[in-house]
C-alpha cells in the first residue's frame, strides 16, 4: 500500500519539536517507509572519517533524518507553521493547501 505523505522534497518546514525546535529549512529527501524526512541544516550530526584515497579524512557534517510527526508546513502567506489538506480544483488536479490560510502549496 503506497502512503500519500503531506510533506515532499522542496517543501519549506519548521522542525516541532526536539533540539531543533523552531529551525525552519527545506525538505532535502524524504523516506515514506520509514515516515522520516533529511531537512536542510537541522538535525545535523558529525562523523569522524579517516584519511583515504579520495578524502582528506577529518570531522564531517550531514543533515540526520527526522520524524515526519516533529515537522510542520510553512505557510506562503502567513509565514507561520500550518497544518495540510487536499483538495481537488476546478480543473481536477489534487492539490495541496494550507489550512491556516487556504492557500495552495503545490506548484
């Protein structure tokens, strides 16, 4: 069974909750099976890499996965957090909107 997630890749997000409450970015990835998302500058984790043959080795920073349930849809009028409903237009097509305000997400 496919999941129709209500967050997709180059949505703009306010991270909930966590250490990262109140950071905003853009979703970078998303990962329906396992309901977590990559957003751009949150959650970021460092790992500590050895020299090889085609790095210099070193600390390097990545952007960690986070839940689904801690992120939040921006809203383009508001610029405030907002919640996410479907409906379809005149033309048929099924879109996005913001709650808060009714605007469309979807481009």
């Amino acid at each position: 069974m496919a999941l129709k997630l209500k967050i997709k890749k180059g949505d703009l997000v306010v991270v909930l909750g966590g250490r990262d409450k109140g950071k905003r970015g853009e979703v970078l990835r998303v990962d329906p099976k396992d309901m977590r998302a990559t957003v751009q500058g949150v959650h970021m984790r460092k790992r500590h890499t050895r020299p090889g043959a085609g790095n210099a080795g070193g600390i390097v920073e990545s952007e960690g996965r986070i839940h689904l349930s801690k992120l939040a849809h921006i809203d383009p009028k508001t610029d405030k957090p907002t919640r996410v409903g479907f409906k379809v237009l005149e033309d048929g097509r099924k879109v996005r909107f913001a709650k808060r305000s009714g605007e469309v997400i979807d481009r």
